[in-house]
C-alpha cells in the first residue's frame, strides 16, 4: 500500500488495518516457526507497512493536538 493510499484512509479504517496486519504478522510468526516460509520477506513488509500506518495516525494526532514535534 503506498503512503499516499494510507493518507486517504480515514482514523478508524488505520486502525482497522493495524490489527489487521498485526493479526497476520503474528500468524506468519508462528508459521515461521514450525516451517520455512513461501515468502520470508512478507513479514519485513508487514512490519513496514504496520510502522507507514501508526506513522500518519500520530501524525494526525499530533496536527489535531495542535502540538508540534
């Protein structure tokens, strides 16, 4: 998902997709675990795209508590 698709989603669709790729990357973690992984770089993707989505969420936070960082 690029950052520019991330930015249009709305506060609850982020959060939405957080435990979304949370849940996923927890299963995948215990795929891994027991056997090897189709696509070993999936999980470095789940977590980049789980960190681009809290990013603009706090970013959003941060603009509406008219605090600066």
């Amino acid at each position: 998902m690029k950052i520019d698709e991330i930015r249009d989603l709305s506060d609850a669709e982020l959060e939405e997709r957080i435990r979304e790729l949370k849940q996923e990357r927890f299963r995948l973690g215990f795929r891994s675990a027991t056997m090897e992984l189709e696509n070993p770089s999936l999980m470095r993707t789940l977590r980049r795209e789980i960190a681009q989505l809290k990013t603009v969420l706090h970013e959003r936070q941060m603009a509406g508590s008219g605090v600066e960082s």
